[in-house]
C-alpha cells in the first residue's frame, strides 16, 4: 500500500468557502454500485425507510480558538484540542519556539487568559492552562472563536453554521462535518418515514484531518480520540434493518465498539483496506482532502471505486471538504 493510493487532483475552487442556504440544499452523490445519482440531502427522506436506523455524532464544537499576546505584545495563536487532567489542555500553539515554560498570555486589554506550560510528549502539541475559575466554557465563550479549517479563508457568519442543529456537549475541535446538513425539519420528515435516529459521541480531534506523511499510510500514527456508544443506540443499531452513519465519526464510535465490546473510552481504531467491517451498512459523509486517514476509511468501505465517486463529483462541480457537498455510499453495493 502507498500513499499515492489516496492521492486525487482536487481543484482549488471546489473547495467550499461558505456553507449553503438551507443546509440541506447541499447536493447528495448517491452511489448505487452500478450507477451513481444527483440528489439534494433534502432527498435522504426518500432513501430511508423503516427498519433503518440514521446515526450522528452530537458532538458539540467548543470555540477553542484563541488570539492572544504576550507581555511584549507579540501576537500568538492557542488552538485548544482536549481538556487534560487538572484543567490543562492539549493544544496547537503558533508560534511556539520563542515562548518559555510558564509564561503568561493576555488578551487585548490586558488581562491573563492562559499559561503555556510547554511542550507535550508528541512534540507537535503543547499543554497550556487556562485561567477560567473552573468555568472554560464561559471563558471561551466570551474570548474565544470556532475552529474554522485553515482553507476557509473568510469566518464571517460562519460560526454557527459549524455547528449541527443537534450538537449538545461542547468538547469538540472540529465538527462533524457530514451532520452540517441536516436541519430539524429534514430529522423529522426522517424520522416519519420510520426510520429511528440514534447519537453517538465521538470528541473530534484535529488528526482526524492531518494528511498522512508516511510512504506506507498503515504506518501512519492516528491520534486517539474519546468516544461513548449509550445502550439504546446500542440497541437500535443491533434491531436494525441498515445502519446509516452520519459521518466518519460516526462510523469510528460504532466499529470501535462492535469490534472491541466497550461503549467508552478512548479509540485508535484505524479503518483502512482490509478491514472486517461490523455494523455500519451505509455512510452519508462529505468529500475528503487527498491522503487522509478519512479517505483511507472510503477506500475500505467500498473499493477503489471511490476513485470514480471523486471523479465523478469533480466533473459535476460538487462542492468539497467541511462546508462542501454530500455523498451517501452503500458498502454492499460493491464486491471488493
């Protein structure tokens, strides 16, 4: 297996700056094996039925950006990841080089918002300690903004929009972007067709979307992420006529916990070719950068016919990446 495996010609102006209006007006490439079709995500009310058990990740986005300064005034960038042990957290810190261990940043009238303790075991991500008298998510709330990918260029009126309709525990530091789509009317019209809506919780981490810099991408070292299955999901899934995950996120927290037998904790579950799939029937998810673990996970679902997905989208003008378009893929629609 080689990294040039994952690799597709992905035009600059495919990739989504700004969400659509409605959310799902967002267009839907439904992969029939044989045959490929041009819906809308509004459409997905057409393509489920009872027995069917739709799947999302209510993960919430926290607004872990923060533009800070040090005491001389220069400018520093904090991207929080997790909340560690002792109200730490991991975070992605630019630039990093010339701050010292325990050193102080302010925000712009002066006040402490954080301490930047140094660096973390991986090398790539720090620990830092925010100042919030036990209350981070009003401190950030107040200082702080949503974690746009960097290939947004324009955040304006962009905030809510990362978030979906049905997110509740802010802990993420990326959304789950396939669940953009979804308004509460489009759940609804889901749900009275009989299909039942079940929630996992999978905490996105940054990795998730890290391009992949080993020649063997098996090789490559994925990051863990927190995830929780409740029982009545659990129980849905296992009632279920097709399981349809919203998502990769939503995928990871299902095979995790049908592949391990745990509903909790922490995974490192690498989804890529030749993997014995255990739940997940079909996944509606959005187009992903070339030579990510993300694409690798397609590749397993269905084959390398998701060359020809791709191929297909970018010549119909698809939209690509967070804010971009659709597909819903149907892992036994192809023999591979």
């Amino acid at each position: 297996m080689h990294l040039s495996d994952f690799d597709y010609e992905l035009p600059n102006e495919l990739i989504a700056q700004e969400p659509i209006e409605p959310r799902d007006s967002a267009r839907l490439l439904v992969d029939g094996g044989n045959h490929r079709y041009h819906r809308f995500v509004r459409d997905l009310v057409d393509l489920v039925g009872p027995g069917d058990v739709v799947v999302v990740n209510d993960t919430r986005v926290i607004p872990g950006r923060l533009r800070v300064r040090r005491g001389t005034g220069g400018a520093v960038e904090v991207l929080l990841l997790e909340m560690a042990d002792g109200g730490s957290w991991s975070a992605l810190v630019r630039p990093a080089a010339k701050l010292r261990p325990n050193e102080i940043l302010l925000d712009d009238a002066g006040g402490e918002v954080l301490t930047f303790v140094g660096r973390r075991d991986d090398a790539d991500t720090f620990t830092v300690r925010l100042h919030d008298d036990g209350q981070p998510m009003s401190l950030l709330e107040r200082i702080g903004s949503l974690p746009l990918p960097p290939y947004i260029t324009s955040d304006e009126n962009a905030n809510e929009r990362y978030q979906t309709v049905y997110s509740r525990r802010p802990a993420s530091a990326a959304a789950p972007t396939a669940g953009l789509h979804f308004t509460q009317t489009l759940l609804e019209s889901i749900q009275k067709r009989g299909a039942r809506l079940a929630r996992v919780e999978l905490v996105v981490g940054l990795d998730t979307f890290r391009p992949i810099s080993t020649e063997d991408p098996r090789q490559h070292t994925i990051h863990t992420e927190l995830y929780s299955v409740p029982d009545e999901t659990i129980d849905m899934v296992q009632g279920a006529n097709r399981v349809i995950a919203v998502g990769t996120t939503a995928v990871r927290a299902l095979e995790t916990t049908f592949s391990s037998g745990r509903q909790s904790g922490r995974t490192s579950l690498f989804i890529h070719r030749g993997y014995e799939w255990k739940v997940v029937d079909l996944m509606m998810t959005n187009f992903h950068m070339p030579r990510t673990t993300l694409l690798m996970m397609i590749d397993a679902f269905v084959g390398p016919v998701w060359r020809d997905i791709y191929r297909e989208a970018v010549e119909n003008r698809y939209r690509f990446l967070s804010f971009g378009d659709a597909m819903l893929l149907d892992r036994h629609a192809h023999d591979h």
